[in-house]
C-alpha cells in the first residue's frame, strides 16, 4: 500500500521507528551485501530504490514503503535518476 508522507512519518513514529529522516541517493548508487544494528522502516519520495536480498530483489516507486529487519543481509540500488528517501530507524 503506498503512503503519502505524512502518512508515513506518523507510522514510523506510531511503530517505533522515530522521526523519519530524509536520506538522498545519486544516479545508479550501489553498495555492497551488508547488515545495519538497526530495523529501517523506508519510503521513496523521489525516482526508484532496490532492495536485494538473498532470496530476491524488489523495486520499489514513489510511495511505496518496506522494512529491513536489523541484521538483515541486504544491498541497496537507486535509479538512474537517483533516488529519495524517508527513512526511520529502530534500535534493534
């Protein structure tokens, strides 16, 4: 279900995640496998932002919202035309 993001930042706050953070992403951004000590709660406000895991990717658009549990082995991939996030965290 996408959210708008006011709608987001009140379920960040309403589940624990805090203030939902901006977070910016240059053209076709990658990074390697890794893991955060926090759950991340997340929302693209601009462009395309992928999440691989080990069992698969998902792309996801503007407004449409995922959660990376801490510990979690992920990589993260923007658009071609970067991306823009709302993000918030967890302590795990």
């Amino acid at each position: 279900m996408k959210m708008n993001e006011a709608e987001f930042k009140q379920a960040c706050l309403d589940e624990g995640y805090g203030v939902a953070e901006p977070f910016e992403c240059e053209p076709n951004h990658s990074n390697d496998m890794h893991t955060h000590e926090f759950s991340a709660f997340a929302m693209v406000t601009r462009g395309e932002f992928t999440i691989v895991r080990e069992d698969g990717q998902v792309t996801h658009k503007l407004g449409e919202k995922w959660k990376v549990p801490a510990g979690t082995l992920h990589s993260e991939r923007a658009g071609a035309d970067g991306a823009a996030l709302l993000v918030g965290r967890k302590s795990a």
